[in-house]
C-alpha cells in the first residue's frame, strides 16, 4: 500500500534576494493536518516566504506540496493550495458570485454546493460587490473560495490584521475546525495571541532568517522571563534581549527560573538579542 | 487556458473594449484617416491592463492553478480575438461600403483607401502594437502607461509611412477600388496577416519569459 506523505510542505534552501533584502536560504517542513505560525516583525520577510512557496516571486529554492514538486507540476500543486495574500483586495467593483463563478471555471473539483453553504455559515451574500465587504467579510470569502475547491494546504498571509477581536477568535474557530478536517494551515501573523490558541508549529522569521523551527510547545518551555536588578547582573546570567522595566531589568533566559514567557516576549528578546549581538 | 481566456473575458474585460469593435465601421465615413480605427483596438488593451492592473488581476490569476506563464498568454490570447474580431468587422464594412457607396467616395484622401489591402494594413499595425506593447508590460507589470505610449509612437510612426507611401506612384493598385488589382491586394492582405501571425506570437514568446521573471 502507498504510504502518504507526512508533509504537506517542504521547503529546501528558499532564497530571495532583494537589492536592501535577503530571505534564506530557508528550509522547513509543515506536517500535514497541522497548523503552523510564521510570525516575525515587520519586514522580517513572512510575506516573501509565503509568494516564493507560490513562485508569486522568482525566487531560488524547491518546494514540495504532498511530495509533488511545485516547478515540475505548478498546476497540480497550486490545485492542492488555498492561497489567500492579506484579504481580498481584488476586483473590488466586481460581485462575489461573479468572481467565485470564474475561479471555479479552474477546479475540476469545485464543490458549487458547498460553497454556496460556506458562504451562507459566513453570512456572505454573493450579489455584493467585493468593496462591500469588510476586512473581516473579505477573508471569509477567501477562506470559502480555497475550501470549495478543497485546499489541502492553506497559505495565508496576515489573515488577522485588520480584524476585531472577536472576528479573530471566530477566525482561530475556523482554523481549529478545519484543522479538524486534515487541512494544514500555514498563516504568517505578528499577533501572536492568535498563534497561542491554534498553532502546532511556529516559524520564527528575524531578518530573512529562521531564528526558531519548533513546536510551540518546545519554544514556550525553553524560556523564561527572568528579572534584575542591574543590567550586569542580567549578563551574568547570559539574559537575551535585556531591556529596562520599572522595577529593574527583564531579559530572557534559558531554563526554568523565572516567569512563563509569552509569545510576544519571547519575540521582543530575541529581537532585541539580536540588536545586543550587532 | 480555457479557464484563463473566460476569465479574461468576465473579469478583465474593460468596456471599450467592445465599443471600440464598432469602430471598425469608420471606414464607412469618406476620407478618414481609417488607420486609427487600429489605434483604438490598442487603447482598449490599455484600458483592459490598466484595470487589470488596479484589480490586482496577475497576482489573483497567479494563485489559481495554472503556470505563471500562461497569464500573459491568456491576455494576449484575449486581446488577439478581439483584434481578430475588429479586423473581420472592418472587412465587413468594407465590404459594404464597396457594394453600396458610389465609386467617387472609395477613394480615402486623406490616408489608404478601404480595401483589401488595407485589412493587411491592420493587421500589420495591430501586430506592431502586440509586438512593442506586451514585452514591454509583461517585464514590469505595474507600469502601463509607457509600454502604451512607447507602441502608440510606433504605430503612429507606421501610419505615417503608410499615408505618405500612399502618394508615390506604384501605389495606385493598392489604393484602387476593390476588385481590381485583387492579386496585388490580396498579395498585401496575406503579407499582413503572416506579419501579424508572427508578431503576435514573438509577443508571447518575450512576455512569458519575462513575466516568470517578475515579482508580483
């Protein structure tokens, strides 16, 4: 019997080189049925991860989607990927059914019914026009266009900005439920809240490169917060990313003392790490 | 490709594009410089990559499953039927205008005359355009307005060859009434089409290999 493919993405040695900006050489793997985060700052180059794994951009590299090569099968390997790139910020003037109507022209798979139920569980009305929607609406619409033609793999890049709280949660409600359904999500955010209640996997991106590759599990137990009363004695102890607080000096560090680390103040350290290093 | 070209054709399509088909019956007005009917044709595949430009058409396109560099082979595609389309239409109302209109007023004076001939004429301009227009655009996408101004300008330039050569002496079959000299326009007719046929298709070739290129 055919053994399936563990990976729903690979990429090996993805390289973009920009005049003032380099991303990679990047390789990684996201397993399939998972949700992966790919967070950094802005700029750390999350963006062009995502359009090289699509060729959106020329970029060096390979990229395998459910073991298919993506230079050898674009077609087929773009049938398995639901790509959404910062909300639906296309054909505004144009209405939804028009747009779902061409895209399913594309899809030998294309579920018509079952978008037309997405698209009613998301209260979206298909004779709007796309300008008519909000940020929020418009990443519903994409979620349902990548669904209806059953995406296995969804690229999303920075779904969550722009949304309320309360949309964000209803977005991490879907992810959940589609994670549930065996699809793998890899969405780059700098919301790092939303990565706490769904991701499996994170991605760390610091300046084009991968500062961290692991569960978030593994990420959240390996530091900690730890205070000082001096900045020297926060060296001693080999702290990341010390900075000033109003009782002292906070700095990340490496084992057990200290406080649990949040996502967002594991970033800020080792960003600021960085900056210390240079 | 199928999928692609009635994209093109239900989310592209700007509506001069099809008001600009009709006119292709200017030939019926006497003495018009009956060139610029093709010029038309250009500004409406301006308009279409314009639009497109604004809706973020080739970057949505890119995310559906096809290769990258079928995108710019669907829009020339596109553009090609209705150039093709505009060329059939102007041929028939040439054909009208040289069954109905008395013999005086078939004679253009103030550029080629609406014969055969000039449907080659067309066809090589249309050509022209294709050939400096989409290599152009496809290698950077986001600009329009110079691969337009930069094919109007040849266009323009071929025109002008085109009305002055009307003047000199070995014209006269060319810019007689149909159906004399059908052999020379006919001759004329085939020329233009197989430069157009191969214009076009240069056009493809240069603008896939650079839109793999571009960063969208």
């Amino acid at each position: 019997m055919k053994e399936m493919n563990s990976y729903a993405l690979e990429a090996q040695a993805l390289k973009k080189d920009y005049p003032h900006f380099m991303l990679g050489p990047l390789s990684f793997s996201i397993e399939a049925g998972t949700i992966a985060g790919l967070i950094g700052r802005n700029g750390a180059g999350k963006s062009t991860t995502l359009k090289s794994i699509m060729r959106l951009i020329s970029s060096e590299g390979t990229v395998k989607v459910f073991g298919k090569d993506f230079s050898e099968d674009e077609g087929a390997v773009k049938e398995l990927i639901g790509y959404v790139g910062g909300g639906f910020r296309f054909y505004p003037n144009r209405s939804l059914s028009a747009i779902a109507k061409a895209v399913a022209g594309f899809y030998p798979h294309w579920d018509g019914e079952g978008f037309k139920r997405i698209c009613e569980a998301y209260e979206l009305v298909l004779s709007k026009k796309v300008r008519e929607l909000s940020e929020g609406m418009k990443i519903k619409f994409s979620l349902a266009l990548a669904l209806s033609h059953g995406a296995k793999l969804l690229l999303l890049d920075e779904p969550t900005s722009g949304l309320d709280p309360l949309s964000r949660e209803d977005f991490c409600d879907t992810l959940l439920a589609l994670k549930e359904q065996g699809v793998t999500v890899l969405f780059s955010t700098h919301i790092t809240s939303d990565l706490m209640r769904v991701a499996d996997r994170i991605l760390y991106l610091s300046e084009g490169a991968l500062l961290a590759d692991e569960p978030l599990e593994t990420l959240m137990k390996r530091y900690r917060i730890a205070m000082f009363s001096s900045a020297e004695e926060a060296a001693s102890a080999q702290a990341v990313g010390v900075k000033r607080v109003k009782d002292g000096f906070e700095g990340l560090i490496a084992g057990r003392e200290g406080r649990e680390a949040t996502l967002d103040e594991i970033m800020i350290h080792l960003e600021w790490g960085k900056g210390e290093a240079k | 490709m199928k999928a692609l070209l009635r994209k093109e054709f239900s989310l592209c399509l700007h509506p001069t594009a099809v008001l600009f088909l009709l006119f292709s019956a200017l030939v019926l007005v006497p003495n018009y410089p009956y060139e610029v009917i093709f010029f038309f044709s250009g500004l409406s595949v301006f308009f279409i990559a314009l639009t497109a430009r604004e809706n973020g058409d080739l970057a949505f396109t890119c995310s559906l499953p096809i290769e990258k560099k079928e995108v710019p082979l669907a829009r020339i595609s596109a553009a090609a039927m209705l150039q093709c389309a505009l060329l059939l239409l102007t041929a028939l109302c040439i054909a009208i205008k040289q069954t109905a209109f008395p013999e005086e007023l078939l004679v253009n004076l103030a550029g080629n005359s609406a014969n055969l001939a000039f449907c080659g004429f067309g066809a090589m301009l249309l050509g022209a355009f294709n050939l400096t227009f989409f290599p152009l655009h496809f290698s950077r996408p986001t600009t329009v307005g110079v691969p337009f101004l930069v094919s109007s300008a040849v266009q323009f330039v071929l025109i002008g060859i085109l009305v002055a050569v009307r003047h000199a002496p070995f014209y006269a079959p060319i810019a007689s009434p149909d159906p004399a000299h059908s052999g020379v326009k006919l001759a004329v007719l085939f020329v233009g089409l197989a430069l157009y046929g191969a214009m076009t298709a240069i056009a493809m070739r240069l603008s896939m290999k650079r839109f793999e290129r571009v960063d969208l």
